[in-house]
C-alpha cells in the first residue's frame, strides 16, 4: 500500500463497538420493578406486622398508635402540620443550597490554592469533632428564633461532606491528564474548567446526597433549640401531651422532605453527569 | 472512497526556511535524578525536522522522564535540549504535542469535542473548532463516530481519537508514549500499520516511546535502545524501509529481522 493511501484501516469498527444499549421505557420500568420489589415487599409486610401487633397487643395509641392510626392523624392534623412542613421545608432547602454553593465553592478555592489549603484543610477536619447539632443553643442566642439559626445549623452540618468530598474530586485527576494538556495550549484555568471540574462532578454530587440526608437533622435540632413553627416544634408541643401519632407524622413529613431532597440532587446529578457510569442497586 | 489525507489540508510539520536550523530534536548531555534515583545519565541524539526516532528500552528506564523534558514539561539537571530552535521549557512546550499511553479522553466529551479541546486551549470558538475538525474524522476511519462518547468506541477507534487531538493541536513535534500499549497484539498491528501511513501522508518531527522493539523499528528509521535505570544510550540503530511494503512484508524482512536482533541483543 502506497503512502498517500487513504487513513482507512479494515478493522471491523462496528464489530468492535461496545455499544450502549439504550434501555427502552418498559425495560425500565421492569428493572426498577426488579431492584425494588425486595424492599418494598419488605417494608409493606414490616408495617402489616406493626398494624397487626398494635391491635392484636392492644397497644395504647399514646405508645404506640398503628400505622393506619399516624395516617389518620396526618389528614386530622394537616391544619398544623401542613404549615410546620413548608416551615421546615424551608429551612431545609434554603440550608442545603447555602451549604453546596459555599461548599463547592471553597473546594474549588481551596484546590486551586495550595497554600491556603495547607492551612485550612487540617482545621476543616478538626472542625468536625465538633457535634454541630450542640451549637444549636449557641445560634439561638446569638441569631434568635426566626429561621437563620436553623439555616445557619444546616448548612454547617451539609458543608463538610460536599467540601471533602469535591475537594477529592478535584484532586483525584490523573497527573497525566495534565500533562497532556500543558502540551496541548491550556492554561491553568483552561486545566481546571475543561478537566478538574468536570472530572470532579460525580464526587461533588456524592458529597451532596450525604448532606442531602442529614439536612433534616440539623433543622430539627435547630427547631428543638428555639423556634414557634415547624416540624421540630410540633413534635416538641406534641410530646407533654402524649399526641404520639401526631409525632410520627411529622417524623414521617421529615422523612419525605429528606427523600425529596434526596431525589432533587439524583435528577440535578443526572442532568448535569449523563456520561456517569449507572449506580447499579441489586 | 473516502478522501485522501493530503498533506497541505491537514498541515503538516513546517519546513525549515532558509537559514534556520534544520534540527528536529537534539539533546546533549541530558541527565536527571529525582532525589538519590538517577533516571537519565548522559542522553545524546539528533534527529533532523520532519524525521521520526523511536525510543525503546525496559521499563523504568525513564523513557517518559525523557519525554516530559523533550516536551517541556521539565528542565533536565544537565545537558541541553534543542527542540526546533526551542531550548528553554516553555518554549518546547509550545512546539511539541504528546500523545499518552493511555488514550486519556475526557469522558463527558464527544469524540470531537475531545479531538479540539486543543483548538478550544487557543481561544478558538467551539463550533469553529467542530467545523475545522470534522473532516480528520473520514479520513481517519471515524466517519458518522463524531457524536460517540469514549466509553461507546473500541479501544482502537479511542487511541485514533487520540492521535487526531494531538495532529490538531497543529504543533511540529508529536510525542508519542506507548502509544498502543493499552491494546491487544491484533489492534496494535493494525494500528502500527494505520499510524505508518498517517505519519507518511502527514510528515512530522515524531518522537516514540515504546518497549516494542519491533513497533520502533517500523515506525521510525532511527532507533535509540536505551538501558535500565540510570537510563543510558546504549545504541543507536538506523532501519530504513520502503516505505510502500505493508507492515507484514517489512516485519518478516530479513533486513528487519537483523536489526530486531540486534536491538534485542543491545537491550540485554
């Protein structure tokens, strides 16, 4: 073959594609079907076991009411909960979005500089030692009873995963990615927006679902400190008088607040990473 | 029939003009250590412009500590290096491009956003960069590939991809480390082939690494055996073939087998 041959190899390409095979929408759902019917089987036959044991045991409902009694009681008392939701809610949302943007934000402050990383990193760690929860009081008398010392609790409990976390990412870039773009004309920042960050993505994303669910923590524990509304409150009011259901309510509104936010990270993930490997649950 | 690669629209390495130094790559003298480890000692070879050098030795002979100085990435301890008239790091760095062994596409990218990511290091708009880049992609073989991300393409169609974001950063001087050393035997033969006729349509200053004795002989004239660690030039071969015979007729030449043997021998 001469030297001005065309650059065709005869190498089988499409044979050699792994191809991706996009899954067709039934297919989906099936799977779906298939990694969760376990566990949901298993939670349906935990909470028949639990309705069971309540009415057959003759639990009294300010111990322990069934599960059909709480879902009464969510609908009797939406009047209260309903607000004391979109309260913390709130306080939840706004706390976790203050915590990714400050968060992602000093990782990338602090990986593209070393020094102040030196410094800061070992007294980011350090800080964690401290339970957060327990400055809740503190923030109370210092911010008094409206929704900051809440958002202040949150977002201090959101940040640590999403700093460390991001930071890794950023770090985690092969040396030799870097090299290569040197010889390929990037400047540092063309380095850092066109390889680190994106590279960092799924990392920054893994930090945030870890905060995503203990975003509701921090507002609870904020509400406990000091506060007139929200969930936390409601379960403080509930509890000297004995209103059990209703305390399993909020704790179930919380747990939903913590799934949403959850979910609400996973799409944004997937949004903005579709080249990500799928998270296979089985 | 797919287009014909012509030299003059994919640009190749440029010429010499009249009076400047016709020297692709000379290093005299060069000697590196990393702490108490001396990596290179005394590395002394030229090519001329647009010719191409294969470096082989074993493993951790600091065969790609050589590579990062030629390309600028570092300053050796001793010696000079003169890359196109270049001597200093920064100035090398803006003559060579290097292409690594693994193939190191950015996964979230396309494989021709991958392919411009040089274009776009320059200041070049995205959609100019796609519109300049598109046609490597018939003529290397990846036609209707432009829009596969990475993990969709065989590993031989990845390290194409690779090659072609190194032809487009446009720079004189190609650095390549094991290109193909991430592929089975059957991939890289066709590959080595593939490469042979890429280099020959489009003339640079080629510098390869590779521990293949036999990938070195074929795709470059000048062979550097060089030793283990502290890495020395332990010979200099010379093996010019026609270029017009295929990868099986030049491997199974006697001329080729000889020299082989004698790189081997050189290697120990």
């Amino acid at each position: 073959m001469s030297t001005g041959a065309p650059l065709q190899t005869t190498e089988r390409d499409e044979d050699l594609l792994v191809s991706a095979v996009p899954s067709a929408k039934g297919s989906r759902v099936r799977t779906f079907a298939r990694v969760y019917a376990g566990a949901l089987a298993f939670i349906l036959a935990l909470l028949f076991g639990w309705e069971l044991a309540v009415r057959l045991g003759h639990v009294p409902d300010y111990l322990l009411p069934s599960p059909t009694a709480i879902l009464a009681d969510l609908k009797t008392d939406w009047v209260v909960l309903g607000p004391a939701l979109w309260v913390t809610l709130r306080e939840v949302m706004l706390g976790f979005v203050i915590a990714a943007v400050t968060g992602v934000g000093l990782a990338v402050l602090l990986h593209l500089n070393g020094p102040l990383r030196r410094a800061m990193y070992p007294i980011l760690i350090g800080s964690q030692t401290i339970p957060i929860v327990v400055l809740a009081p503190i923030l109370v008398i210092l911010l008094g009873y409206g929704i900051l010392p809440k958002l202040v609790i949150v977002a201090l409990i959101c940040f640590f995963p999403i700093v460390v976390n991001g930071l890794d990412g950023l770090r985690a870039v092969d040396d030799e990615f870097i090299a290569m773009m040197f010889t390929l004309n990037a400047s540092r920042w063309a380095i850092f927006r066109r390889v680190e960050f994106p590279g960092a993505l799924p990392s920054i994303f893994s930090g945030m679902r870890i905060a995503a669910t203990f975003a509701s923590i921090g507002a609870v524990f904020g509400e406990w400190a000091g506060s007139s509304a929200g969930l936390g409150y409601v379960m403080l009011e509930a509890t000297p008088n004995l209103l059990t259901s209703r305390i399993f309510a909020a704790i179930l509104l919380l747990t939903v607040i913590s799934l949403v936010l959850f979910g609400l990270v996973s799409l944004l993930e997937r949004i903005a990473v579709p080249w990500a490997p799928k998270r296979t649950t089985s | 029939m797919p287009a014909e690669l012509s030299s003059e629209q994919a640009g190749s390495g440029r010429a010499a003009e009249p009076g400047e130094s016709t020297v692709g790559i000379r290093l005299s003298g060069i000697g590196k250590r990393f702490g108490d480890v001396v990596a290179l000692r005394g590395i002394d070879f030229e090519i001329q412009r647009n010719s191409r050098i294969g470096i082989v030795g074993p493993s951790g002979g600091g065969k790609s500590t050589l590579l990062h100085i030629v390309a600028g990435l570092m300053e050796p301890d001793v010696g000079e290096v003169d890359v196109e008239g270049a001597t200093t790091a920064k100035d090398r760095l803006t003559r060579c491009a290097m292409m690594p062994q693994r193939d190191l596409l950015l996964p979230w990218r396309t494989a021709l956003d991958n392919a411009i990511i040089a274009l776009e290091n320059r200041g070049v708009s995205r959609s100019q960069a796609r519109a300049q880049t598109r046609p490597y992609f018939e003529r290397f073989g990846l036609a209707k590939f432009e829009h596969f991300r990475p993990a969709q393409l065989s590993g031989g169609m990845r390290q194409r991809v690779s090659f072609m974001r190194t032809l487009v950063a446009e720079k004189d001087v190609l650095l390549l480390d094991e290109p193909f050393g991430a592929l089975d035997s059957i991939t890289r033969a066709q590959m080595q082939e593939w490469l042979l006729r890429a280099l020959g349509a489009l003339p640079r200053t080629v510098l390869l690494v590779t521990h293949d004795v036999e990938e070195a002989l074929l795709l470059s004239k000048t062979v550097v055996v060089m030793s283990a660690r502290p890495g020395r030039v332990v010979r200099t071969l010379t093996a010019d073939f026609p270029t017009t015979a295929s990868r099986r007729e030049i491997v199974t030449s006697r001329e080729f087998v000889e020299v082989k043997e004698q790189a081997l021998e050189a290697i120990g």
